[in-house]
C-alpha cells in the first residue's frame, strides 16, 4: 500500500501531517472557542427571558396579547405554559450545551430548566416564573439556531482552503527534492550502459548541489579512464600486430618443416584473435549512433556470411522488421554469440528474433552441452570462462562480456537459458524503438 517513488511517499507524509496539525488545530479551537459562545447563547436567553418577564410586569393585562404577537413575529419568541405532563427532550450533552445550561441555570435560579424539545416540538426552550413565589410556570421558546455553536459552518471552509493551499505547497516541496534525484537516476542508468550523461545542473540546496557535482565528477572521471583504457589498448593492439605479421611472414618462409609451420601459424592467429577480443571489448560502443536499421536484413546477411563459411543456421526472422540501433554493435554481438554456439555447443544451431511486449529479443539456440544455472550470470563477467566441455582455454573469457555491454548500451540486457531439448539458448534482448 505504500507508494514506491520518492515523491509520491514524501507528499504522502507531508499530507498526513498537514492533515493531522489541521485537525489539531481545529479541535483545540473548537474547544477554545465553546466557552466564549456558550456565554453569548445563555447571556443572549437570560436577556430575553428578563425582557419577557419585565414587559409582562410593566404591560396591562389587555395589551399582553399583542406584546406577545409582537414579540413571535419581530423576534421568533413563544411563550408557552408548562404542563406537568411535557414530553422534554433535554439538550444535546455536549461541552458547548453544558457551559451553556450552567451560566442559564446560575443567571435564572436552579430551578430553570433548558431543552431542545418539548411535546416534540423543536426550539431553544427555557422554564421561568414571574415570580420564585408564583406556581404558574412558562417556556420561553426561541429559535434553535441560538443555542448552536456554529463553528463548523463559519470554520471548516476556512480549513479546508489553508488545507488545500497546505496540500500544494508540500506537493511542490516534494518535487522540488525528487527532480533532481529523478534526473540523477537516469544518469546513472545512462553510465551503466556505459554511456557519458550530460552534467547534471549543480543548482538547488547546498546538499543537493554537493550530490550533483559530485556526480559529474565520477561521471566525468568515468568517461576519461574509459578513454584512457581504450586508448592503451589500440596502442597495444597495434604495437602486437606488426610484429605478429613479420612472424607470421618469418615463419612462412624460413620453417621448413609443415606441421610446425602450421603450429606457428595457428598460435599467431590465436594471438590476433586474443588481441581482437580485446578491441572489441575496448570500442563496445565506438561513437557509432544508433539509426534507423532493417535488422531482419542485418541478421540476414549475417547468415549468409556464416554459410559461406560452412555454418548452415536455421534462420527465423518473421517477427522483426525496422528498428532503431547502433548496426554493427549489433553485427558484432550476433557473431560473438554464433562464434561461441560453433565452438562450444554444436549440433543444430538456429538464429530467431522476434518484438514481444516493446522489446526485440535475438536468440541464438545450440545443442551442445549447456551451461549449469549457477554459471550463467558469472559467465557474462570479463575474463571468466567455465571449467568444463565449454571451455576453451585459449579464448579470453570476454565474449559474453562484449554482447553484455553492446545489449546495455541498447537499454537492454543478454540472458542465458537451458534451451528446450538440450543445448544453451543466448537471448540478446533489446529495448524496441
């Protein structure tokens, strides 16, 4: 039930709390405000009760009748004889009903009696006699909306705008720590797949300033020791391959004897190998900008450069048509996994991609041996190679680690799976654009 962003938990704490402090606030002065009102209701009922009471001394008996119409048109004043046989509805007992049936009861006498109801008829009923010696009792009955408090009417709009208002200015308080942390986030994405982001905006509170240019530091010290390593090994691929070539040439004419020409041979081509690998690491992204790319023509030329060579794949690429990637990453990625599935798997070897659920997933399926599950993740680390029928001890242990940085770099990832039958299943899944 909680909310998962940083923005939406922290509105949600700020609005509990306004929420809670206004419902404070307003039972403190609903509390503070009950005595001061209570007084006015009852000062308000004692006064009329001394008016009626004084008009009905000072009247002759044939004009009463008209002071009273006077009094139930101008003002909503009765009165009424008390019966012994009233049906009384007392008033609410509440803290505002209470002060005020106290202060009536002390202005008028003890033997006053206040009501909401008499005879089911509703009011603001109040007992009294002309005189403490006279038996005669009467109600003096005034309009009900005089022994209400009234706070909720006059306050709550008042409390729900300051509530309102409240509720935005936390809303832009929430945002306001969240956005940076967002654009943070992404940029962090951004150096994983091992791209450089955009330097962050070094603006705001001093911590959020401080995380930002922190950041960018790392970023930028990041982008230049990628810089630096690619460069190293260019300079060390090409200071190898020189040399290589004049052995290769030595070897093919000063060595007599064919097997160890061979085997020299084939030990400098493991070697160029070896150093290719590394350059492929080296250069995964290359500055080459993704565009818009027939991958199922890509993948198709691919197969056809692979049965030139021998490698007969079963080619299924239906289910993709154009799609926005960097190309020959992508080549390079494909060949990686197909070079691996000839070397260490064998047996049938099939190339799929299809687009499912807004992602493109190329599969490249063998029959060979496969990989244990505990193995899987480990493998795709660099220089990491399995201690088993895969394993080739010449290789360098950074083919899965090129096709894992190529997929990242597309906002996707490579899996390895036990292929249905036998066999690995290498998935390159990238993100459909």
């Amino acid at each position: 039930m909680m909310p998962r962003s940083l923005l939406a938990r922290t509105f949600l704490l700020l609005a509990i709390l306004v929420l809670l402090s206004t419902a404070g606030w307003l039972a403190l002065f609903s509390h503070i405000d009950a005595e001061p009102r209570a007084r006015e209701s009852a000062n308000m009922a004692t006064s009329a009760v001394n008016l009626i009471r004084a008009s009905l001394f000072a009247a002759a008996p044939d004009k009463r009748p008209g002071l009273f119409a006077e009094f139930s048109s101008r003002e909503g004043i009765r009165l009424l004889p008390a019966e012994p046989q009233d049906d009384i509805l007392p008033m609410p007992d509440s803290r505002f009903h209470q002060l005020m049936r106290e202060a009536v009861v002390a202005r008028l006498g003890p033997a006053t009696r206040i009501a909401a109801e008499v005879n089911g008829e509703p009011g603001f009923w109040i007992s009294f006699r002309f005189d403490e010696r006279d038996d005669d009792e009467f109600w003096l009955v005034l309009p009900r909306e005089r022994a209400r408090s009234g706070f909720a009417a006059r306050w709550l709009s008042w409390a729900a705008l300051a509530v309102a208002l409240a509720l935005l200015v936390a809303w832009l308080i929430a945002s306001r720590i969240s956005r940076p942390l967002k654009a943070m986030a992404r940029s962090a994405q951004a150096v994983g797949r091992g791209q450089t982001p955009s330097p962050l905006p070094e603006d705001g509170a001093e911590e959020m300033r401080a995380l930002a240019t922190a950041f960018n530091v790392m970023a930028a010290d990041l982008a230049r020791h990628e810089k630096d390593r690619s460069e190293v090994l260019a300079g060390i691929s090409h200071d190898l391959r020189t040399p290589l070539t004049r052995l290769r040439l030595e070897a093919e004419m000063s060595v007599a004897d064919e097997a160890a020409r061979q085997g020299i041979v084939a030990d400098i081509e493991q070697m160029e190998a070896v150093i290719s690998q590394f350059m492929d690491y080296a250069r995964a992204e290359s500055g080459e900008q993704p565009e818009v790319t027939d991958l199922a023509a890509l993948l198709a030329g691919i197969g056809e450069r692979q049965a030139a060579i021998g490698r007969g794949l079963e080619i299924d690429l239906d289910g993709v048509s154009t799609a926005i990637i960097r190309p020959r990453a992508i080549g390079r990625a494909v060949v990686n996994l197909l070079d691996n599935a000839w070397k260490y798997g064998g047996g049938a070897i099939s190339l799929k991609a299809v687009a499912v659920d807004h992602e493109i997933r190329i599969e490249i399926a063998d029959r060979g041996p496969g990989i244990p599950a505990a193995e899987m993740e480990r493998l795709k680390r660099p220089f990491t190679r399995l201690e088993n029928a895969r394993t080739d001890a010449s290789g360098t242990g950074l083919g899965l680690a090129i096709v894992e940085r190529i997929a990242q770099l597309h906002g996707g990832q490579l899996v390895l799976l036990a292929n249905p039958g036998g066999g690995l299943l290498a998935r390159l899944v990238l993100r459909a654009a």
